[in-house]
C-alpha cells in the first residue's frame, strides 16, 4: 500500500485575511506565513505587526468594501479567512434593538457575504482550487438570550457556507467555516464588560465561568483557531467542503 500524506505546507499560496489584527486573525496570519504563504491582511486597525501586506480597511464603509473586494480580485488569493466581525449583546426588549441588528448584519453578514464573493469570483476565474475559511461561532448553533443578533449572524455564516460549498464545488473551490468556541483573545475584555453590565457580575467573573464550563476545562487560544485554518487551508482537508468545525473545547455537540 501505497502512502502519500499531504502536506501542510502553503510555499507558493497566496492568503487573504481579514480581521487580521484581532487574536484569531493575528495568529492566523502568522501561521500561514509561518507555512510559506505569502498573506494580505485587512483590519480596521491603523498598521498591522508583521510581514503581511497590510491595508486599513473598514468594512462598513461601502467605499471600504468595493476596495476590499478589488483588492482581492488583484491578489488572486488561493486562500481566504473571512474573519471580520463584530459582536453586541442587548436584551430583545431595549429600544436601540434593530440599530444593532443593523450593525451586527452589516459587518458579519453583508460584507462578510462580499468578501466570500469577490474571492469565490476571484478563484473561479483563475481556475484555482482555493480554499474558503468563513469564521461562524459556536454562537451560530443555538441561540443566547442576550447575544440575538450576533447568533443570528453566525447562524447565517454557517447557512452561507453551505450554500457556496455546493454551488463552487464544481470549479473545484471549498468553502468550509470554523465555529470557535469561547477563546482568551483581546476582545473577551469588551464581552467581559458587557456580561458585567447585563448580568450584574464583576469584571472577570463572565470570563472565569465561561473558561471553567467548557468540558476541556478552560478558554481555547487563538492559536487553536488558526491550526483549524491551517488544516482548512492546505491539501490535508482536500475531501472536506460545506463543513463547519468546532474549535470549542466540546462546548457544542454537533
């Protein structure tokens, strides 16, 4: 028997991340590097630390976008991590409800929608094999009382990525997500705070309950996310398309 494993290795692919700046996309970036690709990076962020090619892009400006989506179809990515995102937290009875509903839709949905577009246009057209990473969230298979919306984007992310898996299946491009779970990055300070506000805890407590809860007994890292990525992104997950991978420690059954 004959046995070729494949590799992980990216020398000579071509990587686009957005949300780059943030735990998940920074470590990402640098794994993909780290693998030989050569990355373009996106944030909102005024520079990025790091060799990637970097541009301040702000997805919810429609000018910001076209440009994101321009940009793409000049790198010709084989790989793309759609990772931008925004979360919110509210109860469904407070009056600013659908202003953040406008808001989360914006970003996680619509130019998350753009971005997965341009690229899947972008790969299609070139006659790459790529690869499409959507980043979905645990958040995206049940729904939380204060966190509506933004279950309600990831939900989407995960129904998109289906839907796209089986229309490019043909040309030979998969798109997979990636659900994390509860990971320690920079943001889980602002969640932290907004738990605190909503469920009248003490800074920190949010974050030490959620660690402790998880059955592997405690946060994920952003580097967990970014091995997922990585597998997504090279030949060992040739055979895998319109899947979403937990990345949460066993917090969902799938």
């Amino acid at each position: 028997m004959t046995f070729n494993p494949a590799p992980t290795d990216l020398s000579g692919k071509i990587a686009f991340v957005t949300g780059a700046c943030g735990g998940i996309g920074a470590a990402t970036v640098a794994h993909f590097e780290a693998l030989g690709a050569t990355v373009f990076a996106t944030d909102m962020a005024a520079s990025f630390d790091g060799p990637a090619t970097y541009r301040r892009i702000d997805l919810l400006n429609p000018t910001d976008l076209d440009a994101c989506c321009a940009w793409i179809s000049e790198v010709k990515p084989d790989i793309l991590f759609n990772n931008a995102a925004i979360f919110g937290m509210g109860s469904v009875l407070e009056a600013g409800d659908l202003a953040q509903y406008d808001l989360l839709f914006a970003v996680n949905v619509r130019a998350f929608y753009a971005v997965m577009q341009a690229a899947a246009k972008s790969m299609v057209a070139n006659g790459q094999r790529g690869s499409i990473i959507n980043m979905a969230s645990q958040a995206g298979h049940r729904g939380e009382a204060l966190v509506a919306h933004y279950c309600a984007t990831k939900a989407a992310v995960i129904s998109y990525t289906q839907s796209a898996a089986l229309a490019l299946a043909q040309h030979k491009v998969r798109v997979n997500a990636i659900s994390p779970g509860v990971i320690d990055t920079p943001m889980w300070a602002s969640v932290d705070a907004l738990f605190a506000k909503f469920e009248g805890k003490a800074i920190g407590q949010k974050k030490r309950e959620v660690g402790l809860a998880v059955p592997l007994g405690h946060m994920g890292a952003p580097e967990d996310v970014a091995r997922a990525a990585v597998f997504l992104a090279c030949d060992q997950s040739a055979y895998m398309t319109a899947q979403t991978i937990g990345v949460d420690g066993g917090n969902v059954l799938r």
